[in-house]
C-alpha cells in the first residue's frame, strides 16, 4: 500500500511498509515498483494526498486573520480595532471546523503505471 | 702405393707430411685449436649452425635469428618499452581496472550481516531466492581483506541467490571484459552457473563453477555485443540444490576488467569504496552502526523547522546515482516515517528529493520554529 504526499505540485509516494519516501523520479527503483504494483493491483493500492482544512482558529491567527498585536494598539487608539475583530470574525466563523480530507489519486499515477514495463525480479 | 706413414726422421712434421683429408674431427682435442690458428675467413657460412651464432651482427649473410632466447640470455634493460606491442600487455594494466564497486566487500553500511532478501548488508550486492543468510566471512586467505559468505536454504530446484548490477554506461559494446573471483564452500558444489544478463539478453550460457572446500579463482572472459546499452547483471552461485541444506558460499575479490585476462585483484582504499559506494546509499548513520537497529544519538541531525512545522531537508554526500527513497526515524528510535519535532515523534515524509538533496520534510502536526531530530537513509541502487 502507497500513500500519496503533495507539496505544490510535487508528490512523494509513502510506501506504507517500511515509511519509506519515494520520490517520483524514472530511475528510482522503488519508483519503478509503485507503477509496476499499480499497474497490476490498480489504483485502490493507492491512498491520495491529505487536504487538510484548516480550523476558524487557525484562520483567525494566520495571515489573513487578526493583524499583529502592535498594528491593533494603533487601531485602539485610531478606534478601528474592535471593527478589525469583528470583520476577521465574520470572515472566519466558528462553523468553520476544519479537518483532513483525502484527495482523488491524481491522473498521472495510472498514465505512468500503463507506461510501466514489467521486469522480473530475482 | 699406400701411405704407410713417415720414414724415422729427427727432423719435425710438418703439414707436408699428412696427407690431405687424413686428419677427421675425432682426432682433435677439445680447445685445441686457437682461434688465432684459423685462417681469415677459412670458415664458410655453410659451416656454421644458426644456433650458434647468438651474438653475432644480424646483418650477416645466411644468419637466421632463433625462434626463443632463454630469459637469461637477455641482457637487463636491453628491451625498451617501443619493443613491446600494446596487445602484449595484458598484466601491466594502470589504476581504475576493476569497474565493480565493493568487489572487495569492504564496504557494509545497511549491516554486516542479513537474513532477508534485497539490498541489506554488503554494499552494491542483493540477495534473492534460495538465500537464508549473508555475513562477513573470516577466513581471509589470499590477502583478501574481506569475504561475502552466504548460506544457502538448500530447499529443492535452482536458486539465484546473488546479483550484482553494474550501470549503464559503464561497460562498453564489442569491448573484451574478463571477471573473475576467489570462491569456496562448505562441501564440494558441482554444476553452479554464473549469468551475465544485459539489455539483450544473457550474455554467455553455462559460465559454470565447481565450488570446493579450498579457495580457487574463477575467471570468466566474454564480448559485449554490439548492441548491449543499459544495465550489466551478474548473477552468481546458481544452482540446482539437492535438499541437503546449510551449505556456505564464500566469495571474495570480485573484479570486472577490460581485456581477456584476470589480473590482479585492484585494492582500493576504504575511503575510496565508500564513496562510491555512496553513489547508490548513504546515511546519517555512524560507521559501524547499523540503520534500524542503532539508537545512538550520533547518528540523527538536527533542523530547526519554519512557521508551518516543516523543516528543512538535507544535502546528500556528493550526487546520487538517481532521486533516492528516503526512510526517515525519528533520534534513538528504529520507528520508520518519523522525525523528532521538539521532542515529540511526528509523521514526516521527505519531499522534492533530488539526487543532491532533500529539500524539505514535510511534518504532520510539526512543532513550528523548533528542534527536528532524525536520522535519515537513501537509497538510489539499481
């Protein structure tokens, strides 16, 4: 069993055996192998990558939530603050509960396993 | 008339006193004769043997050189290296002759011993059915620095137990190549095969060896045809085996070289074989300490992760044959697909590996702006 990792647009390929990362590279023998087990057990071999949704508190703490805590002293005294709370709020409610999801095998992974050429092993 | 010899005279003989042809080679003493004695040039070339005449100008009329010289007969230093056809020098070879990594078996960086199949002990070398065990062997006979011993489970029908794969681009089409070894076994093994496979097909059949119980050196000589361009497999100790089980192989000094003699066995230094070695695995692991087993703290390294709890990868020692697979575990712990993130093990996979580097571990639920602590291997073999 393989469990896919996504970066961008990079995987890695988790081989679920030994926690092995293998990388999507033509002349990794391990490669070699996760197509050729795809090409002859089929996709359900295969876990796609974790989409993890962040939580409303994550999302009030990023970046694009709450402004550093030197920015609201100034928005006290400019007395904007407490509209800065409230509209991160109202962007972020607390319905957003976040979590992980697993996404679709990606494409590539059968086009390359059709490609594969099964080699004997010793 | 005939001769009845000279009337009793005091006076001496003289030559006009024999008569001619009246003196045959049975009458002359050995050395007898000085060589100021002979007249000038009283000797004709139809008298002499050509056997004879070592030493005397080339150039003379009917002089005919002799088919050998006895080594001794050779004056020291009177042969130059322009008299000496390149094709003759078949024992002479300079550095670099020996195209197999490890042949030695210096190098063990997975572990000194294994029971599995695959890569897991001896660097370069995998091991597959029919194998029950492979470790270090002791009996360096030879010089040998080390010995591969592998035992065989024995069960019934051919094994394949060893393999050696040299890359591509390596060897070369229409080239002679010779390769050799010392093996030996623990009782006397008729009928074992050796196989060269390449990219169209197997070389040369029946490269056969009769393993006894004393080391003896194997050498086998073949041409790459004009159409092999990949990968060059040698398969060693094939056999059909009979049930009897526990036999022991012991293999050492393995070379692959150009030409059609097995030379001496190419030491390279440890230092050396590692590195290349290293082109196909290395790891964070100390010398000595075996991946998946040490729990020392000498083995991991430390990165200090970013915002997201990722952290940072790590450079490989020189480049790697291709992108290689990556375990990572955790400091003092043999748990796989782990890191160390302040302290508490975290799943973490490597990703965007090149063949110089990790670029990042990717840390579920990583500590942010901290300590990671893991120890690492990769693995590009063939």
């Amino acid at each position: 069993m393989y469990k896919l990792n996504k970066f961008e647009d990079s995987y890695s390929i988790q081989r679920l055996s030994d926690g092995a990362s293998i990388p999507q590279a033509e002349g990794n023998r391990d490669y070699q192998q996760f197509l050729q087990d795809v090409k002859v057990n089929g996709l359900t071999i295969v876990e796609g990558a974790d989409v993890i949704e962040p939580d409303y508190v994550a999302l009030r703490t990023g970046v694009d939530g709450y402004a550093p805590t030197g920015e609201q002293l100034g928005m006290i005294a400019d007395g904007t603050q407490e509209a800065h709370v409230a509209d991160v709020k109202t962007r972020f409610p607390k319905t957003i509960i976040g979590g992980t999801t697993i996404a679709d095998v990606p494409a590539w992974v059968q086009t390359e396993a059709d490609k594969a050429v099964l080699q004997e092993t010793i | 008339m005939p001769y009845v010899g000279r009337a009793p005279s005091a006076v001496p003989v003289t030559a006009d006193d024999i008569p001619a042809n009246s003196i045959d080679a049975s009458k002359i003493v050995d050395g007898s004769i000085e060589l100021a004695e002979i007249a000038d040039n009283s000797i004709t070339d139809a008298k002499l043997n050509s056997s004879k005449l070592d030493g005397i100008e080339t150039g003379a009329t009917n002089y005919t050189h002799p088919t050998t010289h006895a080594t001794a007969d050779i004056a020291d230093n009177a042969i130059t290296e322009a008299k000496i056809a390149d094709a003759a020098v078949v024992s002479l070879k300079s550095g670099r002759k020996n195209l197999i990594i490890n042949g030695g078996f210096d190098v063990w960086q997975r572990g000194t011993s294994q029971t599995g199949g695959g890569y897991q002990s001896v660097d370069r070398m995998k091991f597959s059915s029919g194998m029950q065990s492979v470790s270090k062997g002791s009996d360096l006979a030879n010089g040998f620095a080390n010995v591969l011993e592998v035992t065989l489970s024995e069960t019934t029908g051919w094994v394949y137990p060893t393999l050696y794969i040299i890359e591509g681009g390596t060897m070369l089409p229409n080239k002679t190549y010779t390769f050799s070894y010392y093996g030996k076994a623990s009782q006397n093994i008729t009928g074992m095969h050796g196989h060269f496979y390449t990219n169209v097909g197997q070389i040369t059949t029946g490269i056969s060896a009769s393993f006894t119980t004393s080391w003896v050196k194997y050498s086998y000589t073949f041409t790459m045809p004009s159409t092999y361009n990949g990968t060059f497999s040698i398969y060693l100790l094939n056999h059909n085996t009979t049930g009897t089980g526990g036999i022991t192989f012991s293999i050492a000094n393995m070379q692959m070289e150009e030409g059609s003699v097995a030379t001496d066995f190419e030491h390279r230094s440890y230092g050396e074989e590692l590195a290349l070695c290293q082109r196909y695995y290395q790891s964070s692991f100390k010398t000595g300490n075996v991946p998946g087993v040490s729990t020392d703290v000498l083995d991991a390294i430390h990165v200090v992760s970013w915002g997201d709890g990722n952290c940072m990868g790590f450079p490989f020692q020189g480049g790697m044959r291709a992108s290689p697979t990556v375990v990572l575990r955790a400091q003092g712990s043999t748990t796989v697909g782990q890191v160390s993130s302040s302290g508490t093990a975290r799943t973490a996979s490597a990703l965007n590996t090149g063949d110089k580097q990790v670029s990042f571990l990717q840390v579920i639920s990583g500590t942010a702006n901290t300590y990671n602590r893991f120890t690492w291997t990769a693995d590009a073999e063939l």
